[in-house]
C-alpha cells in the first residue's frame, strides 16, 4: 500500500475520531460535522455538501443520545 505522512495523518484522526465515538457510526459522522464546523470557523472557509434525500440521522449528538435503540427498530 502506498502510504505518505499526510494519509497516516488522516488515518490517525480517523481512529481518534472513531475511538472518541465509541466505535459508533452516527457518533463518528456527528463528531467529522463537529470537527468540519469548528475548521470553517477557524479558518474562514466554507464547505460545501452535495445534496442528498433527507434520512433519519441526525448530526446533532444531543438529538443522537435522546434516540433510544428501541425508536430505531420500529
């Protein structure tokens, strides 16, 4: 595998990031939002999204946490 010290950077914040979400994917991509928002601000640029059909997940992790396992089964 061809590697570079930027992607081990980027591998290295992935399992921080994944760690730091307990290994849960809608943590995971609440804390990415988070890190996405507090990059923007920092450095004054904006990123764009594509757009995508509306779904269930929330990037809010307070709204995450008030989502019990059981709401998601039904």
């Amino acid at each position: 595998m061809i590697t570079s010290p930027i992607l081990e950077d980027k591998w290295k914040v992935q399992k921080l990031l994944s760690e730091q979400a307990g290994h849960d994917p809608s943590r995971y991509i609440a804390l990415l939002h988070k890190k996405a928002v507090e990059t923007q601000e920092r450095y004054g640029i904006r990123f764009r999204y594509a757009e995508a059909e509306a779904t269930t997940m929330s990037l809010d992790p307070i709204a995450e946490e008030l989502t019990s396992a059981s709401d998601l089964k039904e």
